[in-house]
C-alpha cells in the first residue's frame, strides 16, 4: 500500500516537473490579452512568442458553460473574432486561449498546456462606438441637425444591422455648438436621429460636432467618437468678407476721386484769381 502511494506521488512530482520546465521556457502562453471591439464587431488579441503552437479560443456566458468558439480552434494567428459568439450581446463573457501542440499526437495530454484567461467583457456595454456622419441646415434662428447611425458589420437576415438596431433607445446623441468666433460650448442630447437646435442668433455662424451617447453605460464608455465638424454658413458680412485687394481698390479710388477734387478746385481758384484782377482793372 505504501509502496503504491510512493510510487503515486513521484508519478505527480514528475509530471509537475515536467509541466513547469515545458511550460516555463518552451511553450508560449497568451499574453496581453485584450478585447478590442467597435460598433459590436468584437476581437479577442493577445501577444505570444514566435512558435509553431497553436491557439484555441473557448468562451463561456458569465455563470455558464465553457463553449467552442466558431473560428478560433487550433489558429496560428494571435487574435480571433467573437463577434458571432458572444450573442446576446449585453452578457458579460470571458474567454480562455488556450495553447496547443502543433500535431495533435497521442503522446500530449492537453490539460498540460498553458491558458490564458480574459478580463470580462460585455460588447452591448464596452463596445466602442465610431464617429458619426452628419449634417446641419440653418432655418432661420433655427439649425436642424441630420444624424446617420454607424452601421455594423453584422448582418441579419440580409439587412446590416446599425447601431441603433442594437441599442434601440438606449442610443442617443450628443451635439455640441459654438458660435463661429466665440469659445462658449453648448451641448444638448438628442434622442433621435434629427435634432433641432434653436435660440440661436439669426445669420450668424455656427459650429456642430455629434457623438453618439448612451447614458445607460458606465461613464467611461458612453460616449463615442467624435463626427468631423460641421458649421451653418453665416449672412456674408460685407465689412468682414472683403480681400485685402478690395480694400487697396476702394482705397485707391477714393485717393484719386480726392486728388480730382482737389486738382478741380485748385484750377479753379486760380481762374477765379485771374479773372478778379482784370475785373478790377477793368475800369481804368
Ligand atoms: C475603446 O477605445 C479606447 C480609446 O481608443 C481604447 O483605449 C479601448 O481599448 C477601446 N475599447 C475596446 C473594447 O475596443
């Protein structure tokens, strides 16, 4: 009996040895990992040394089963998409990468290699959001702001699903303005995709930016990235809108309209002086 448990225990000290002195030097492990996801098409990364091994991907719903990911099993590659995996998307999941030889043989006992676990990551809640196309038109003291939801890479039942078929109502955008000129910013949100912004001074110009925002998330996340700014055209201001060669024109004429002036009434001055002394002498 004593000679079975001997005989046990260097069997595990053994294969203890032999895992630590392999998975210590030989085999590469997962590093780094991180999720990387914009308009929910979502990627796991990692970083590992160069090496013939292999990588497969399992992940599981927060509380649920390990499953098999669709298409990271057994990649050379360091990174796998999850984007069709982790549905529904407001889930919390982890995922686990795990290393493997690059010939599966008889000889390996998988549960040897090494495996990384990741953080959790929930895509409805973390997924980074891109910037926004949109458009302003001025109405008077009026500017009415045209917003087009990012689409997303994923497609269902033929129809590319936007942003907004993901998040519903829990989208809604922030615009923020300013005054051409002036430094004061206002922001507003806006729940729909078409937002009206009034109060504003009448032909004057104003400058727009829009960003997805979704307050239902945790405050690091909510905001996407910025749209390309978008100004309203003022009422061409005559005094301001005039080049620099316009000015030299006006000013030109003006000095030779003067000089005419001055020229006409030196000239006639003198005709008047001329004629004054022959009236006078006249009489003599
Ligand atoms: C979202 O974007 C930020 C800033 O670029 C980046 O640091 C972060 O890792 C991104 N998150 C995801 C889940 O891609």
């Amino acid at each position: 009996m004593a000679s079975v448990k001997t005989v046990l225990y260097l069997g595990v000290c053994l294969s203890a040895w032999i895992i630590t002195s392999a998975g210590g030097n030989l085999v590469p492990k997962a590093e780094n990992v991180r999720w990387v996801s914009l308009d929910f098409k979502t990627i796991l990364t990692w970083t590992a040394k160069p090496s013939n091994y292999k990588y497969t991907v399992m992940y599981s719903r927060a509380g649920g089963d390990w499953m098999d990911s669709q298409h990271c099993i057994r990649v050379s590659e360091s990174e796998c998409d999850l984007t069709f995996d982790l549905v529904p998307y407001d889930r919390s999941y982890t995922a686990d990468i795990k290393t493997e030889p690059e010939t599966l043989d008889y000889d390996y006992d998988l549960e040897d290699f090494p495996h990384t676990d990741a953080p959790p990551f929930n895509p409805y809640r973390e997924s980074n959001i891109s910037a926004v196309n949109f458009t302003v038109q001025a109405v008077d003291e009026k500017v009415m702001v045209h917003i087009i939801d990012p689409l997303t890479s994923i497609h269902q039942t033929d129809k590319q699903l936007s942003i907004r078929d993901i998040l519903k109502k829990d989208l809604k955008y922030k615009i923020s303005y300013y005054k051409a000129g002036s430094t004061g910013k206002r922001d507003i949100i806006s729940d729909s995709n078409t937002a009206e912004v009034s109060g504003l001074d009448a032909g004057q110009s104003y400058c727009f930016m829009v960003a997805a925002f979704i307050p239902s998330r945790a405050k690091g996340t909510q905001q996407g990235a910025w749209g390309i700014q978008q100004c309203t055209p003022g009422e061409p201001n005559i005094v301001q809108d005039l080049s620099l060669g316009a000015w030299v024109g006006i000013v030109f004429i003006m000095l030779t309209v003067l000089i005419i002036i001055i020229t006409v009434t030196v000239l006639c001055c003198k005709c008047c002086r001329q004629k004054n002394p022959s009236q006078s002498s006249a009489p003599v």
